[in-house]
C-alpha cells in the first residue's frame, strides 16, 4: 500500500494527536485508580479506629440497661419456681384437678 503525499501530511499530525490522548487517558485511568485507593485506605483506617476505641457514655448506658433487664429476668424466673413449688406442695397441679 502506497501513501501519497497528501495523506501522508493528514496522517502525520493525527499519529501526534493520538498519543497525546492516548496519554489524557491512561493519566486519568491513574487519577480514578489513586482516588479509589485513597477512599479504601480511609474506609479501613476508619474501621480500624471503630473497633479500637472504647465504648463511649451512651454504650455504657445499653449495656447497663441490659443488666438491669437480665437481673429483673432471673428475679421473676426465681419466683415463678417458688411459686410452682408452693402449688406442687400443696398437691396441686400434678394431676387433673376437678371440682363440680
């Protein structure tokens, strides 16, 4: 294939041109590539700090009101055996009782 010299003098500009997008493209490939990076190491950073730190005022108030609600469980788990243990006692409850 031959070129005349009037493609060639089209062509020579365009083969410049390309390259100069060529590299407008790989730079900014680079650019999105470094900022997801960036986003990533922040995210851990801030996951890592998550973990590591030590619960706060309002956490401490979760975790009171929890064992609150655990001691008022057992309370209530510790009558209702005594008061099973009172019907058992009285004979009740072991059988079927029918009164007419």
């Amino acid at each position: 294939m031959s070129l005349r010299s009037g493609e060639l003098q089209n062509l020579l500009p365009r083969t410049t041109e390309v390259g100069r997008i060529q590299r407008a493209a790989d730079e900014h490939q680079y650019a999105h590539q470094a900022a997801r990076n960036e986003a990533f190491s922040r995210e851990v950073q801030r996951q890592t700090q998550q973990v590591e730190s030590p619960p706060g005022p309002q956490d401490a108030r979760v975790q009171e009101a929890g064992r609150e609600r655990r001691r008022r469980d057992r309370r209530g788990r510790r009558k209702e055996r005594s008061s099973r243990m009172a019907v058992r006692e009285e004979g009740r409850g072991q059988r079927l009782d029918v009164r007419i």
